[in-house]
C-alpha cells in the first residue's frame, strides 16, 4: 500500500535500502532511486513501464558533485551552473564508470541535475548518494505537480510519497548538450534559450537527434483522453454530440502562470467525462517555447474534420 508522507528519513531509509521513492522538486514530482545502484534503477523502469532506451537525470546536491561522476566538464557547464543552479536545468556531461549504463541507456553521457526544493535537497544530504529520478507517473503520462498525483499514477507500485507540496515551476528542467560544434537544447524548459545563450556568449542553434535526455521521444506527457490542437476554439462551438473539454490558457497572466498550472489543467480535464480535449498553442517566445513542445508530443495533432465536422 502506497503511502503519503512528510518523513524525510523515511525516504532516505528507501532509497539506501535499494527501493524507489517519489519525491518532490520544484519542476514536477521524480520517482527517485539510488543513481549508483543498478538494480534500483530498474525498478524505476519497471514500475514507469519506462523503456529503457530513455535515459534518467542525476540528481546531485551541489555543482561540485559533479567531478564525482563526470569528466571532461566543459566550461560552459560551469558558467551555466553558476548562474542556474541549483535550478530547473540538466547538464548533459561525460559520465564516468561509477555511474550504470541503465542509467544513460548505455551511453557514455549522462544528464547531472541541482535541484533547489529543500525537500530534495535534504534527502540528497542525508542519503549522501546522487538520486535518478524521471517523473513519478506512468510512462508517456502527464507530469505529476503534487503528492495527489503520483498516487494516482503510481499508487499500488511503491511505498511511499514524499510530500512536498505542489511543485512551483510546474514542468521539467531544461536539458543542455555540449558539443564541439556548440551548445544545444535537447529539452526546452524553464530556463530559456535566451537566458542561455546571455549566459555562455554563444547562439544556439539545430537539435540533437540522439537519445541521450529524457523528454525527446515523440509523444510524452499525454492524457489518456484524445487531445487536438485548434487555431480557434470558434472550430468546436457548433459541436452538439460530443463532451468537448477546453485546454484554456487565457485566464492566465503570462507563461509562467500557464507552466505552472499546464498538467494540473491537463490531468482535471483527462478526469473529467469528455470525448476529447482540445488546446490552443501559446506564443511560441521564451517559456511559451518549452510550453508549446509538451503539447505537441502530448497532442495527436490538429482537430480533425470528421470531429469537427
């Protein structure tokens, strides 16, 4: 039985003892589990039903970490970190030998992450070990922002929650690759790529299309119900015979508002008894950028004509 709670030395007691935990972040709640441990690990996969060619983020107290289990650290990392963290952004880095292959999917980089909720924080210094942890939901599923939420997805596969409250930033961290050709983007997120680019001195441009961060898949932060996108929701009005549901973001005041309250939107919408949802894009400036990529790989694309008629 799954259980809501406040204890932090009862996280930590999981995750040394080999087991997962949720955990909370300020980005969306993380099913954790000790990142030098193979095995726990892979219960991570297993109870996401995560494939295990989508790699895991690294969480790590402090920047300084990062020589524990990385090498070759550009210095854009650091400028970045400086800046950053601890913050809602991963650094994709050479990884060393102490870090499993199921954690990098088998690649030679693994993604290192400061988090700056206190909760986490606290479990990171007091376990003294680097957490890996994806979102604490079904794979593919809509991010969990509160305890409520992972029990909803995970309830029945793992002890315990540890509640932190809802998460403040509401979607994952930016993912940065380094490169010899530059830096890039493999994850928009809550640091944008203009708060980046201010940061290193260098434009950032072109994707990589290999698999080495999580959030790169095709669809990924999906509700169970079908979702459509809409240029207007004037397109839906004349719709009598089905139960249409409206991912609104106009009551909100700017991006940062929408980030925040995307998946808890998203998840009272999928709970609701409707057919379909259908979303409008945000601007596509700034944090609209990182907003928009999780509608589209949560979206089956645009309203088709035979829904709307």
């Amino acid at each position: 039985m799954t259980q809501i709670i406040k204890n932090i030395e009862t996280a930590v007691k999981e995750l040394l003892g080999g087991s997962i935990v949720a955990l909370p972040t300020e980005t969306v709640y993380g099913l954790g589990a000790n990142a030098l441990d193979a095995d726990a690990a892979l219960k991570i996969f297993e109870a996401k039903q995560r494939p295990r060619f989508n790699p895991l983020i690294v969480h790590v107290k402090n920047v300084t970490d990062f020589e524990k289990y990385a090498e070759d650290i550009p210095d854009d990392v650091y400028k970045l970190a400086e800046k950053f963290s601890p913050g809602p952004i991963s650094y994709i880095v050479k990884k060393k030998k102490i870090i499993p292959d199921i954690i990098t999917s088998g690649s030679k980089f693994v993604a290192l992450r400061v988090p700056s909720h206190e909760l986490f924080r606290k479990v990171l210094e007091e376990s003294g070990i680097p957490v890996c942890a994806p979102s604490a939901n079904r794979f593919s599923g809509i991010s969990p922002v509160c305890a409520e939420d992972v029990m909803k997805e995970l309830g029945g596969k793992i002890n315990y929650i540890l509640d932190g409250g809802k998460s403040v930033l509401g979607i994952e961290s930016t993912v940065v690759n380094f490169t010899e050709e530059g830096v890039e983007i493999l994850r928009n997120g809550f640091i944008t790529k203009e708060e980046i680019e201010k940061v290193i001195g260098k434009t950032i441009s072109g994707f990589s299309k290999k698999n080495i961060s999580p959030g790169m898949l095709k669809v990924h932060y999906a509700p169970e119900k079908p979702m459509y996108f809409v240029k207007s929701f004037d397109e839906v009005k004349h719709i009598n015979d089905r139960k249409i549901g409206l991912l609104d973001f106009s009551g909100y005041k700017d991006s940062r508002e929408i980030a925040l309250n995307l998946f808890s939107d998203l998840r009272n919408l999928d709970e609701m008894n409707i057919d379909f949802i259908v979303c409008k894009k945000t601007e596509e400036s700034g944090l609209g950028v990182a907003i928009n990529e999780r509608l589209e790989k949560a979206a089956k694309g645009y309203l088709p004509k035979e829904l709307s008629g």
